[in-house]
C-alpha cells in the first residue's frame, strides 16, 4: 500500500497530465477532432485515477 504522500504526489502528475492533455486537445480540435477526442478522453481517464486515489487518502485516513 502506498503511503498518502505518494497518493498525493500521483494525484499531482495526473492531474498536470490532465491539463496537459486538454490543452492539446483544444490545439488541435481544428485540425484533427478525432484526436482531439482522444486527448479528452486520456483526460477524463486521468482525472478519474486522481478521483479513486483521493477516495483511497480518505480510507487511510479514516483508519
């Protein structure tokens, strides 16, 4: 088990990821909606995983 300075540290990375694959998205909508969608959808995944690692923080906090 990860401790929550590593959940914490991870929730970091994938959030900037997220930013990240947003911001390319939105480059290059105009010219290649599809990948565009794909960049959004890597987004959404990601802030899904940082949404599961905060849920795990507060189990181990809870402990």
């Amino acid at each position: 088990m990860k401790t929550i300075e590593d959940l914490r540290t991870r929730i970091k990375e994938l959030s900037k990821q997220a930013v990240e694959l947003r911001r390319k998205a939105s480059e290059v909508y105009e010219i290649n909606k599809e990948q565009a969608k794909d960049f959004r959808e890597q987004a959404r995944e990601a802030l899904k995983r940082c949404e599961v690692l905060r849920q795990e923080i507060k189990r181990q906090q809870a402990s």
